[in-house]
C-alpha cells in the first residue's frame, strides 16, 4: 500500500501541475471549432444547467440523446461543473482525475502479474515510469476529450479480472468487472469492444476443450423446430429482412392518409426488431431462471450487471442502430487505406507522440516481448494483458479510419507488460546479489529510465497524436467579441464562413449560465454558394433569434472534402446582407482570426 500511495502522490502531483497549467490559459485548449472537445463539454454543460436549475426531465432527455457519445464522461464533467461553477477551467478535471487512475492501475496490474513482492513493485514501478513520461498521454488526458476517463476504465476492468482470476469465488471483484465493463460500455462503445473481446478470449482460452464440449452440449438441446415456429422469432426475422431491405433500396418514403413517414434509415424499425427479441428473451429467463442462477458468481455478476443493463438499454429508440454503425465497418474515414502506410503511421505516434523518443517505444516492445515469452510463469489471468494490447495494436492498424489518439486507451497494457519484462532481467542478473543490493540496483534503474526520459523535450508528434494545439489564436477571442452584445437576449442566431459548431451554444451558455435558445442552419454539403445563400435565407425567414451573430472569417476552419467552402459559405453574408429585417449594430475585427464578427438585430415589425 506505501508503494502505490507514492504512485498516486506522484501522479497526482503531475495532474495538478496540468490543471494549474489550464486553468492559467484554458484559450490554449480551445482551438478548431470542429474537434470534438466543444461537442463533450457543451452536452455536459447541458447537463450541469438542467441539474443546476432541477429540471430533470431537461436532464433525462440530455442522457436519452446521447447516442455516440455515450453519457458517463458527461455526466462526470456534469458533476464536476454542478458542484464547481459552470466555469471551463474545470473542464479538464474528469480526464485528469482518468489520468491519475489510469497510472495507478497500471502500477497495479504490473504488480499483480508477478508472484514475488518485490519484483512486482519493480515491475510497477517500471511500467509507471514509462506512463508518466509518455507526452501523447499527457497532453490528451489533460483534455475534454474521452480518452483519459476511457483508459482509466479499460485499466479498471483488466485489474479487476485479475483478481477475480486470483480467488475464483470473489463475489466482489467480478461484481466490480461487471460494474467497470458497463461503466465503459456506457463511456465509449469502442473501448469496450476491445476489451470486452481479449478478456472473453483469455478466459476461453484457459481450458478450450471445457468450453467447447459446453458449447456442443448447448447447441444439441436446441431444438431449430421449435425455434422456427417460435411467433417471436418469425416477427423478428420479418422485421430483420425488412431494415435489410430498406438499407439495399436506400432513402424510402410512405404516404399514409396524406401523412408522409420517413422509412430511411430505419434505426426505429432495428429498435423494434430488439424489443421482440428482448422480450422472447425475456420469456425464456423466466422460464429458466433457476437453471441461470446456476452458473456461477461469476456468470451471474456478468448476466446481471453487465449483460443487462445493456440489453435494456438497446430499448431505447434509435441506440442499437447507432451502436451497430459505431462499431461496424461502415463507420470510417473516406479515404484510401493502406495496412502497411497505417502500420508505419502508428509506430510514428508509438515511438514519437505516445514516448519521448523511438529508443524508449523500443525499450517498451522489447521488454514487453520478454514478459509475454514468460507468460506461463506469470499471475492467473495474465493472458487478458497480452491480448488486450496484441488485439488493440491489431484494430488500430487494421481500422480503415486511422486516428492515433486510438492508442491512449490500451497503452497502459503494453506499460504493465514492458514493466514486468525489466523486473524478470533485473531479477535474473541480480539474482546473486544480496537483497539489499537488489533494491538498490533495481531503484538505480528506475530511477536512470526516468532520468533518460526526463531530458527529452516534447516533439510535434506529441501534439499531433493527441490532436493537441500546440501554437496559435485561440477560438475564445471569438466570444470575447460577441458576448458582450448578446447580454438579456432570449434567443441568439449564428452563421459563419464555416460548417456550425457546439463552439457557439456553450459559450453563450457557459457566459449566461443558462440555457438560452442558440439557432444555427444546418448547411448540407457540397452546395453552390447561391444555394448556400437561399438555405441562409430560408433560415432567417423561420428563426426565432432576434440577435444573429455572423463569423466572417475568410479559409478558416474550411472542410473541403465536403464542399464547405468560404468562397461557398460567405453566401450566408450576403443572404443577411440583402434581408430587410435584421439591421447590423455591431461590427467588430477578430485579428488574431482573420475573422470580423457582426450582430444583426431583427428590426420590430
């Protein structure tokens, strides 16, 4: 306990001075109004409001809408704002606090790998000197983003099978890896996908021929008859071949008594198909009860505390759709993919944004390659680590959409693994020393690890691999402008040179402390800019805003694979410009954005 209370002192020490370092200058953080940071703060400020004003049925529909982005990063940054202040200086906290956690687990899961104390405090030690001094980690834990609270959850879920596997019958730690694999299932669907899979294989694999005979003797008391005139089962399959159907035929649209009904995409219909299976399942649990109370403590915990809250939460609307297409091979960058070009980029990220320099991700694969060699000699349950990093390296290369921030959740693995194979070589060539020796020797190379690592200054691929400015305007120069004009305005318009932005709802949220009404058209891409122009002029008709707030900001934050374009956009300019009824008040330069900003009010009829 001493050992692992020096290692959360230490991180701890780190994430204060991150925090300090923010808070000095949050405008640092906030550059590019389309990185997703500006849409997780805004749906935890929405959060924080409804909270802070008892609105909670404002509240549940917030949680109901988050689809992609799961709720749990919300909602701690909800907490967080609530009982701190609405305030964006607080906004990095829960990754931060995912930081600390992630680098005490991580000295954790090093030191339950090894049966002796000593070597894996070592092993702890090692792997915890390589998580600190990773700037990637740093700099994208030290965010809005994710990632932080993700990898502490990832790292809670492997340490908690760990001792699971430790005391088989440990009521407890597998009651926490069911809690810990829903927590993450509800923070990112993704991270729980890679973890969910290596913990699954590690456990099958222990006793292959066990499993199998239970899987043979399962499928032999399936009776496919019986199934195929189940009333439950036929409806499903009909309603499955038509969501089919209707993705091959594409957009498809019903006239009902002269009411249009939109069938594309039909993510309620795939809903439906998951309420008819949920209560056939339903049906059956009930029927076989007992028989499932019989599996196991650990069957049990993971049926009831993993397995169903899930399954319950596909009843809402539209959350299995979007869980299949987040997961699936549909949900990738349009661009060309090259296994071999996406191998060498990661190792890029690897070697020069997730370590100080390539001779320490080399020292990592080496060492980790060591410990993986002595896998049978290791703790029960050390397979889950082997395979969470072999399969996670795998799925970064192999996912068509290349981001090398993919790398931060799973990192501490390889970390645990490196720090276990400098434990097992220290042991060895000190094995004859006495064992104060030892301590001192195996201090002296933690120690020369951190000191080499210390003197390596933070390269461009660091904050290219966290997707972190590193230079440059910030975005809050914008709102320094406009806010002080939007002041007892009940519903506030924007339009900008760029695609809209979360940017705008939370800082005029974040300023107010309040939800006011913020108003944005929603251009589809690849328009004329006369097109662009008649979508801005049909907005302006049926807005509510009385105050309209334009960004005019010639090649800033342009997307043109999609056609958003200033040369198209600045159609929205001229669309206010030629409408009678909003009058320009205000029009003031952004020079460190190239942008003037302009407030246009509605004139009273």
């Amino acid at each position: 306990m001493f050992a692992l209370a020096i290692v959360i002192t230490v991180a701890a020490i780190f994430a204060f001075s991150m925090f300090a370092d923010y808070a000095a200058d949050p405008g640092r953080l906030w550059h590019d109004v389309h990185h997703d940071r500006n849409g997780h703060f805004n749906f935890a400020l929405d959060l924080a409001l409804s909270l802070r004003n008892f609105d909670l049925l404002e509240f549940l529909l917030q949680l109901e809408r988050a689809r992609v982005w799961p709720p749990v990063h919300g909602l701690a940054l909800a907490s967080v704002l609530t009982i701190g202040g609405i305030d964006v200086r607080l906004a990095i906290l829960p990754s931060l606090m995912g930081w600390v956690a992630t680098i005490a687990l991580t000295f954790l899961i090093a030191r339950r790998l090894l049966a002796d104390r000593g070597n894996g405090i070592t092993a702890g030690a090692l792997a915890v000197t390589f998580a600190l001094a990773s700037p990637a980690f740093r700099l994208i834990t030290a965010d809005v983003m994710l990632e932080g609270l993700g990898a502490a959850l990832t790292a809670l879920c492997l340490y908690a099978y760990l001792r699971a596997r430790d005391a088989p019958d440990s009521e407890r730690w597998w009651g926490i890896l069911a809690l810990s694999l829903t927590a993450l299932f509800f923070e990112k669907s993704n991270y729980w996908l890679l973890t969910v899979v290596p913990l699954a294989i590690a456990q099958l694999s222990e006793d292959v021929r066990s499993w199998l005979g239970w899987g043979r003797a399962r499928l032999a008391a399936i009776d496919l008859r019986t199934i195929a005139r189940d009333p439950f089962v036929i409806t499903a399959a009909f309603l499955l071949l038509l969501v089919i159907a209707l993705y091959v035929r594409g957009p498809t649209v019903l006239h009902v008594f002269g009411t249009r009904i939109s069938l594309y995409p039909p993510e309620n219909l795939v809903t439906i198909v998951w309420w008819v299976l949920f209560l056939r399942g339903w049906r059956l649990w009930r029927a076989n009860r007992a028989a499932i109370d019989k599996i196991g403590i650990a069957g049990r915990r993971l049926f009831y505390w993993h397995a169903v809250p899930i399954a319950v939460s596909f009843l809402l609307p539209k959350r299995l759709a979007t869980f299949l297409w987040y997961v699936g091979p549909t949900h990738y960058a349009q661009s060309a993919y090259n296994p071999l070009h996406a191998a060498g980029a990661q190792w890029l990220a690897f070697s020069q944004g997730f370590h100080v320099a390539a001779w320490a991700a080399t020292l990592v694969v080496i060492l980790a390659t060591v410990a993986t060699a002595r896998l049978p000699q290791l703790a029960r349950g050390a397979r889950a680590v082997v395979f969470l990093a072999a399969l996670s390296v795998l799925a970064v290369v192999l996912h068509p959409q290349q981001q090398w921030r993919f790398q931060t959740t799973w990192l501490f693995a390889a970390w645990a693994l490196a720090g276990v194979g400098g434990a097992i070589i220290l042991a060895r060539l000190t094995s004859s020393l006495p064992p104060l020796l030892r301590i001192g020797v195996a201090a002296a190379a933690i120690a020369g690890l951190a000191a080499a690592q210390s003197q390596h200054r933070w390269t461009r691929m660091a904050y290219m691999a966290a997707i972190h400015p590193q230079s440059g305007p910030s975005d809050l120069e914008l709102p320094k402008v406009y806010l002080p004009h939007l002041t007892g305005a009940p519903a506030i318009g924007f339009m900008a040179t760029f695609s809209p932005s979360p940017f705008f709802v939370w800082t005029v949220r974040a300023d107010c402390r309040c939800r006011s009404r913020v108003d944005m058209p929603r251009p589809p891409p690849f328009l004329a800019r006369e097109d662009y122009r008649r979508v801005a002029a049909d907005w302006l008709k049926q807005t509510r805003a009385d105050r309209i707030v334009i960004v005019d900001a010639p090649g800033l934050y342009e997307i043109p694979a999609l056609g958003l374009t200033y040369d198209r956009l600045s159609g929205f300019v001229e669309a206010i410009e030629s409408d009678p009824r909003f009058t320009r008040v205000v029009a003031e330069p952004v020079s460190a954005l190239g942008a003037t900003v302009t407030i246009w009010q509605r004139q009273k009829e």
